[in-house]
C-alpha cells in the first residue's frame, strides 16, 4: 500500500474514533488478507461484522456507538438515549446502546463484548426520520427525543424544548407517526403537558393522583387561598400549599413576574408554598411525599 493510501487510512481512523469497514479498508487498498494480519498482531481488533477498532485509538463511547449502529446492519439507525447523547441533546452517557433495525430482517448483532450493552429494537421507520449525523444513521431529532424521554423522562424532554431542539408540533407529529411505539405510553402525559402549556391539566392531575395514593391529613384542589390567587393543593389546616411548576419551556419574562408576585401574595398571607415540577411527581413520588410530609409536621409543631 503507498503512502497515499496510508495517509488516508489514517485520516479515516482519525475520524472515526479508531473504528473502520471491511469496506473502507479496500477503498484504502488494503487487502482482507492486510486486515486479517493487523487483526491476528492486536493492531486492530473485530468488534462486528466487518467492522473493526484500532487499538491505539481509546474505545470510546462514540466508538462504541459508532461500531454499534455499523455492525447491526446496513439499514439500522441509532435511536433513544444514545442518538441523543450523539446529537449532544443529553451528556449523560447511555447505559445502553439502542439500535433500531427493520422487522422481519435478520439483523447482525454486534459481536464483541467490548461495545458494552447493545439492544436492537425491530420497527420499520419513516423515511423523514432516518437521517445521518457524523456518518452514523440516527433517528430524527423528534424521534431521538420521544425515544429517549421515555427512558430519561419529562426533565430531559423539557430540556430539548426549551433548547430549541424541538418544537412540540413535531413531536406530536412524530409521536402520530408510531402509536404503538415502545415507550408510548411513558411519554403520552409528557406530550400532554407539553402541548397545554405553563400548569397544564396534566400535570395537576398527575399531583392530584400521587396524593391521593398517600396518607395525608385533608386536601383540597384549586383552593383560593389569597384573592385573586389559587393554589393547585391546599392543606388549609396546616396553612401549606402545593403547587406543580409548567414545563420550563413555557416561562418568559411575563409569567416569571406573575409567579414572583403570586408567591409574594402567598407567602405574605402566612401560606408555605411547595414547588414541585412534573419530574418531582411522576419519577420521584417518594421523595417529593417526604418533603410534603415534614412541612406538615412542621406546620402541626409550630401551631401546637
């Protein structure tokens, strides 16, 4: 091979976090035979069909998704938390590799251990959401991230609104698209905050049902607590009142004044105010039960 081709041979790995393909290997002119050498010294090493790590490159957890997506098969496509850790939508990096491949096609699964936990989803996908991102097929952005808010939940969701990532006209179209989808379910009360607005119906339902699941002294919803302001939940003996913050994507300038001046109003009255945001309700209902809990001892010591 000359100089040329090793040249470009490095540039390919350069650019790919040490991960490469039979094919691009012969674009190199190297041989299989070549190939099957730097295989057999450690040089490299087979972490798939036809695709292959040099061993001086770090294996990554772009590499890792990288031989992934390019081991399971010509038409597969990254989707949920690891497409949107690729995108640079979320840093936290993905337990898990989900790759999406076609039904009824027999797809390659990744053979070496050392690209960590990689599962294949089977669904056929809408030509709109099959895109490509640094040379690795990944699903669209509405799709990337109703795939991953059913794993990573509402914060990440509101996240991606609020950075703009998304609109939620394309989530709900997208959300259309795949009824039945893995994870719809999780996300359907998420779309539903999200399309109503700041204190959506949603998310005071959400409320509602997680303190009526809890032994809790006596509540009451929508309680005018201080003219012209009401409060989500009222725990009026004890003078503490709940309420569940809209989805940050929602918040200006305005509603941010409002809220000051509410809280104000409220406090002034002798009410301590709760603040819980749907992620509080839905993924951390302990904790947020506990946090209810003390004040309302607290309240009780104070007045006893």
């Amino acid at each position: 091979m000359g100089t040329a081709d090793r040249t470009k041979l490095r540039r390919i790995l350069a650019g790919q976090e040490g991960i490469i393909t039979l094919r691009q290997t012969a674009s190199c002119g190297l041989h299989r035979s070549a190939v099957a050498r730097r295989c057999a010294s450690g040089e490299w090493r087979t972490v798939g069909p036809g695709v292959f790590h040099a061993t001086d490159h770090r294996l990554t957890i772009h590499a890792r998704i990288r031989a992934a997506v390019w081991s399971a098969g010509r038409r597969a496509v990254l989707c949920g938390p690891a497409a949107a850790f690729w995108r640079g939508y979320t840093r936290t990096v993905p337990a898990t590799i989900h790759v999406t491949v076609p039904r009824g096609r027999s797809a390659r699964k990744p053979l070496s251990p050392t690209l960590g936990d990689v599962q294949l989803w089977h669904r056929n996908l809408h030509d709109d959401d099959r895109t490509e991102v640094r040379k690795v097929a990944i699903t669209s952005p509405a799709l990337t991230v109703l795939d991953a808010a059913a794993l990573l939940g509402m914060t990440f969701l509101d996240r991606a609104l609020q950075a703009k990532k998304v609109t939620v006209e394309d989530l709900v179209a997208a959300d259309a698209r795949y009824p039945g989808r893995r994870g719809a379910r999780v996300v359907a009360p998420m779309l539903d905050a999200a399309a109503a607005g700041a204190r959506s119906p949603a998310e005071r339902r959400a409320l509602a049902m997680l303190l009526g699941s809890a032994d809790l002294p006596q509540w009451q919803l929508n309680y005018p607590a201080v003219e012209p302001y009401e409060v989500d939940v009222a725990f009026v003996a004890h003078k503490v009142a709940v309420e569940i913050d809209g989805m940050a994507y929602h918040s200006d300038a305005e509603a941010f004044q409002r809220d000051r001046a509410r809280g104000n109003a409220l406090t002034g009255a002798g009410w301590v105010v709760l603040h819980f945001t749907w992620a509080d309700v839905v993924e951390r209902p302990e904790q947020t039960l506990a946090i209810i809990r003390w004040h309302l001892a607290l309240a009780e010591r104070h007045s006893a």
